[in-house]
C-alpha cells in the first residue's frame, strides 16, 4: 500500500506518521510532503503554490491531508489561500480508487452565530475554510472518502509530547505571565480538547482500515465527559503550581472567569482605553479561545475521549518541562495607563 501524508511536519501530521510507522510499518511505502524539508525523508512542496514534485507522481492508495493553516487572524481570501487551495492540490493527486483521509476540524458543526458575518456565522476563516473544504472534498473527490474532526489539541496522553506548542498553550503562557488576569466565558461551558495520539491513531485507523462505501466522518472529542471551563481552568492551574511547588516557586493565582456579555459591556471598553498595546493584543488572543471553551453542547464523538483532565494535566506538566522559566516565572498584573489632563487654561 502506498501511503501519502501532507502537512507530515505539523501537529498532527507529525504525530500521525509516527502512528503509522508503529502501526505497520514495513508492509507500506509511507511517503512524507510538507512546505519545509526538516529531514532527507520529507519531499518538500508548497501545496496550491508549486507544481507537484516527481516524487509525488504515481498512484496513492491512501491520501492523509493533514496540512492546513489553523490561524484564527486569516482573512477570507487569506483561508481560501492557506486551506481551499492545498486541498485542491491533493485533489489532483488522488485517483477513483484513493481513499482519501481528509482532516478537518469538529467546529464545522460547532455553534455557529445568526448574523451575517465574513464567514457565514463562523467565528474565524480557519473554521469557515474547514467547512469549505468540506463541500468541495465530497463533491469533487470520487473515491473512498474519511474526514476526521479533532478538537482543540494537546500533546500526548502518556508523556504529553507534542511536535509545536500552539492554540491551547497560549492560554498557559498568559497564565503564568499574568496576561490571563480573567478568563472570559461561561464556567460551565464545556471544553472539548483531545490528546493528539488519539487523533493520530483515529486517522491512522482510517488510513489502515478497509475505505468506507460511503463517505464517513469521525469525530475525536469527549462528548459529556467534557471538561467544563471552570474545571480546564482548575486542572491547568493546578498542574503548573504543581510543577511551581517542586522547584520552589510561588503558586499563581487562578483567574477569575467573567461572563462574554459582562466582559463585552464593562471591561473591554476600559481594557481598549487603559491597557499597554502588548496587554491589549493579548487580550484579544486570549478572546479567541472564548467560545471555544464555552459550548453549551458538547460534541457527540465517534472516537471518545476518555478523562481528559488526566490529558491535560500531562500536556501542562510536560511543557512546564520543555519551558522552566516560562512556567516559574513571576506573573506580571495588568497596569493601566495613566493620561495626564489637559492643563488647566489662562483666562
């Protein structure tokens, strides 16, 4: 079996080609792309921007795209750029009989708002690129087809390793920083994040199974088992003091969470007129996360996530590990910026 992974360098794409080569190895031709070679093995190639290099050519039995650009900041054409168009590259490379292993993500069939929006009611062109993707891989792949929706990802459940520090770290920064002064959000919303192993062996299961008749969808979630925000926001907390505690560092403090609508009507308006630009823009990162970790329905998993506070509790454990002075250092509070009055005027 010939065996194609894009994005081989990524988050999941780099845990997902370890999966595979554990799984079964020396029975299948595995072959890597992504846009940098980081080894002799990895063909590199820009998808959607770069003719499609020799090494590629040929029949694939099995197609995993997992490339993608996961930037919640893109624009409309810049999504279109960064997701529609790799896909479409792919596309080209795979045959009638190519099971292709399409990775998307399950906020495509998250809530989404009423308005009209940039993004038809997607919270960010990440999201919106994704369902996107979506339309076009079911209507123009015609053969065997499997997309897979992971949630918000962390590292491995075992050791929590992780090939890049990104989405939900950040929050771990602004904690230990003291950027994260409050969490926005509903306490009981819930919190959908997955290990990324258990994405990579959903993925490696489909890519190694028989192909699907129709096309399939898998979910990779908790589902009611879902950690709340109140609880992600204890179990982080307590794992980095935890780690604080071994080596001799004060505790942090846990932020408080503040309801969307309080934070949106009293604290943003004084948060965009008092805070430094650096504390501001952390702000609004830190925004993003906001629905996110607040559904009020969780999603209904093919693939479950079992005791997720055990994974992230792992996942923090282990980048406090790979990142000691971030993860002791002493938390900053916001400081307001003073304006001096206008002097008073001559009569």
């Amino acid at each position: 079996m010939r065996i194609l992974v894009t994005g081989a360098t990524g988050v999941i794409g780099t845990e997902t080609v370890d999966t595979l080569r554990a799984a079964d190895a020396p029975r299948h031709v595995l072959v890597r792309t992504a846009r940098r070679a980081t080894d002799a093995g990895i063909v590199p190639w820009t998808l959607g921007g770069g003719p499609v290099p020799a090494g590629l050519g040929g029949h694939w039995d099995v197609i995993v795209h997992t490339a993608a650009s996961t930037r919640w900041t893109m624009t409309r054409a810049e999504a279109l750029a960064a997701n529609v168009a790799p896909l479409r590259a792919v596309l080209a490379l795979a045959g009638r009989d190519t099971h292709l292993v399409h990775v998307s993500t399950a906020y495509v069939a998250g809530e989404r708002g009423t308005a009209a929006t940039e993004f038809d009611g997607y919270r960010n062109g990440y999201e919106w690129s994704k369902a996107v993707c979506e339309e076009v891989v079911r209507e123009e792949h015609p053969g065997p087809l499997t997309i897979v929706r992971p949630p918000l990802v962390v590292g491995r459940r075992h050791d929590g390793r992780i090939a890049r520090f990104s989405g939900p770290y950040t929050l771990l920064h602004a904690l230990v920083s003291g950027l994260a002064a409050v969490v926005v959000g509903d306490p009981d919303g819930f919190a959908e994040i997955s290990p990324v192993d258990e994405v990579a062996r959903a993925i490696t299961d489909a890519a190694l199974g028989a192909p699907p008749r129709a096309s399939r969808t898998e979910i990779v979630a908790a589902g009611p088992a879902s950690l709340r925000l109140a609880t992600l926001i204890d179990v982080t907390c307590t794992a980095l003091n935890t780690f604080r505690a071994t080596r001799g560092a004060p505790p942090i403090a846990r932020p408080p969470i503040v309801p969307l609508d309080t934070w949106t009507r009293f604290f943003l308006p004084l948060a965009d007129r008092c805070l430094s630009p650096f504390q501001s823009e952390a702000v609004k990162l830190l925004a993003m996360f906001q629905s996110y970790t607040s559904m009020a329905t969780p999603f209904t998993p093919t693939c479950p996530v079992r005791d997720p506070a055990d994974a992230m509790t792992t996942a923090v454990h282990h980048w406090a590990a790979r990142k000691p002075r971030l993860a002791l250092a002493e938390p900053r509070p916001w400081t307001l910026l003073t304006h001096n009055p206008s002097p008073p005027q001559s009569p």
